[in-house]
C-alpha cells in the first residue's frame, strides 16, 4: 500500500496522454489574503450565509491555532473565534461548518479536554463558542478531520468520521485507531455508528478523512483514505438504524487511490468524487458511481503535458448538470494547483484557474457555489502573505 501523506511534495510529470489546454477563467479574483494574525492556511470548504462567507483556519489567529472566521462579499474579514488550544480546540479546524438554527457547527482535528478534537457550536449572534462533544481518543474516535462537511438530519442531530479511534489497530498522524462514524445529538450525546478495520484485513475501509453525504432514506455514504480489498481505500454505504456498513467499491489503484474528498449524489443516487491519487498516470481521478458500486473514470489527471491539467485532487465535487468542478492541489500552469471543470458525459477537462502563488496556492478544501453560478474556495499557501487566500470563481 502507498502510504504517502496526503500533503507530500510532488514532481511535477512529463507527456503521457491526450493534451487537454487550459482555458483560464478571466473573472477569478481572490476576495481575501490571511496574515497570520486574522488566520492562516485555510483548508476547508467554505459555507455561504445570505451575502456572506464563513470558513475556519487551520492555524494563525490570536492563539495560532486556528480561527473561525466570517467575509463580506466586498473582502471585509472578521474572526469571529481564535481557537485558545486547549478546551475549546486547537489546531486545524478540521470540518468545513455547517448552519443550523443560527448557529455553527464544526470539528476541531486536536484540542479539547484529552486532546483528540472536538465538535464545536458558535452562535452566530454572540459569537460564542461551545464545545459539544470531546473525543476521548479510543472506542469513540479521535481526530475528527471530515474534508468536506458533516451532515445534519430532520431532527438536528449530527453526523461525521472520525481519522482515528474506533478499532485499535491503526496508527495515523500520532492518533491510534482505524476511525469510526459517529452520530452526535444537539445535546451532545454521542453514539459510534461503526468502527472501520472491523473486518479482517480492513477490507471494510481504515482511517476515512472526508464527511459524509446523506440520501433520502437517511443512508450515509463516504469515503475512506486506506483499506478495501487492495488497501487504497473505499467508497461505503452505511445504515445508521442497523450500523450495516457495505463497501460499495475499492480502488485499485488504476481507477484511484487514498480518496481524501468524499462523495456526492444527484437525484439518481449516482456518486461523483475524486481521488487523490491512482488512475492511468497515478496522479488522480474523477470518478462516478452508479447505486450498484460500478465505477467509471471520468478522468485521469497529469494527462496533460507537464500536468498543466492539475494534479492531486484533495477535494468534494461540486455537480452541475453534467458538469462536475473541483481543485487539484498540485499542477497546472505553475504547479500552485488548479481549478477545474470535467464534462461527465465527454469526460473533457477544462482548467478554470492556474494558481500562481501571489493568487494563492495548494487548494484543499471543496468549492461552494451560489445560486449565480460563482464557485468561493480556498488555498491553503500563497496570496499576499503566504498564508492563503480566499478566491471566487465565475464558471462559464
């Protein structure tokens, strides 16, 4: 198994397939630039609030370990919470958030009363911030990363992945444990839906970092980073009534590896993600799947020469129509990373955006979209300071 980290450095790959030219979007414009001061390296998605945006910061604010912070679309940032590092969390913010009922709801990756993250609420109107759950680093998780979001149900309690705990028998990033799905009401009671690496060999899935998506019924669908039947991880299915999980499908490598963004679903209950590694040229893939776990590549990154078409995407998928746009967090023109549009039933990619550095770099956290059409999303390096950026995409 490839056991590379997901924020490893990465060489840049010659010619092998059909040359896909980019066609740079003319109305990209990076709305905000972290300091350090207000946030820095922002690495997940972003949730969209009347006209405004809010996201957190893995590190910078007043204590360094991260921020909640909250944008007007004219570019004005407010943090509205410095993680202290201690109780209230620290280190990476680890879950794009989520609004319910004027209050915010995330993770924290470290921090909280042992250490092993937490799940926060802050009311928007105080800016309050209160820790809802603290993992205990064992049975019931620890590291709480969820690239992506967690999800709410009807009744308001919530859902997401644990990187770590559960099941012992996994060491990833200092957490001990395979990682688990978890259900958390709005009072802060937590129950372990399931435990990866449950089954011999972890051909259920081991370690998952993305959040989860949710269908009609309630099913709970994800991704995990290692496991499956070849050890380079999942796509899951899980019944939180009974804790059934299925493995939909494990990738082998020449349809993907080590997906870092989870999945989405379209009305048909198909999925669409990305992974980050794996495919024809082992630089990544965007891939569908029907409700029987049938996989298809829709493309295979490093296509183009020089990967000016991107590579390593980290992200979710955001679908329109037949169009599917996400980020790479290496590649492109200038190597900085990419934002990008695969036509789902052409399988043609169009590159969106190049960064550059001084327009940020190393994109991580899922787009979002507004109901014009604009895609809002974040580097993690680069921008005025190095610290990343905030940027805003016009799709075609």
């Amino acid at each position: 198994m490839n056991k590379r980290r997901w924020f490893s450095g990465f060489a840049l790959a010659l010619a092998m397939l059909a040359v896909h030219q980019p066609i740079e979007a003319q109305t990209f414009s990076v709305l905000y630039s972290f300091a350090g001061s207000d946030g820095s390296t922002p690495a997940s998605s972003l949730i969209l609030i009347k006209s405004n945006i809010y996201g957190t910061t893995n590190y910078g604010g007043a204590y360094g370990n991260g921020t909640v912070f909250k944008l007007t679309s004219t570019g004005s940032e407010t943090v509205l919470h410095s993680f202290g590092g201690g109780s209230d969390g620290a280190v990476g913010p680890g879950s794009g958030l989520i609004l319910h009922n004027n209050n915010l709801y995330g993770t924290t990756f470290y921090g909280g009363a042992y250490g092993n993250g937490t799940v926060f609420r802050l009311n928007l109107k105080t800016n309050n911030e209160t820790v809802l759950y603290n993992f205990a680093g064992g049975t019931d998780g620890a590291g709480p990363q969820n690239q992506g979001q967690m999800v709410m149900d009807a009744a308001g309690d919530i859902y997401g992945t644990t990187t770590g705990g559960g099941v012992s028998d996994c060491d990833i990033n200092g957490f001990f444990g395979c990682g688990t799905v978890f259900k958390l009401t709005n009072t802060g009671s937590e129950t372990v839906l399931y435990r990866f690496c449950s089954e011999a060999n972890c051909s259920d899935g081991q370690n998952p970092i993305a959040g989860l998506v949710m269908d009609s019924t309630g099913n709970l669908y994800g991704t995990t980073f290692y496991g499956g039947a070849y050890g380079y991880g999942t796509v899951f299915e899980l019944n939180p009534t009974t804790g059934q999980e299925t493995v939909l499908h494990s990738f082998d490598f020449s349809d993907g590896e080590l997906p870092i963004g989870g999945v989405i679903l379209d009305k048909s209950g198909n999925l669409y993600g990305a992974a980050d590694g794996g495919g024809t040229i082992g630089d990544g893939t965007v891939f569908k799947m029907d409700t029987t776990g049938n996989e298809t590549v829709l493309y295979n990154f490093c296509s183009a020469p020089n990967c000016t078409d991107g590579a390593l995407p980290q992200a979710n998928i955001v679908r329109v129509g037949q169009d599917l746009y996400g980020t790479t967090y290496v590649g492109g023109a200038y190597g900085d990373g990419t934002v990008f549009m695969v036509n789902s039933k052409k399988g043609k990619e169009t590159v969106l955006h190049s960064f550059a550095g001084s327009d940020g770099a190393n994109p991580h956290g899922s787009l979002v979209r507004d109901k014009t059409g604009n895609l809002y999303g974040t580097t993690m390096q680069g921008g005025a300071y190095g610290a990343g950026t905030v940027f805003k995409v016009m799709t075609p």
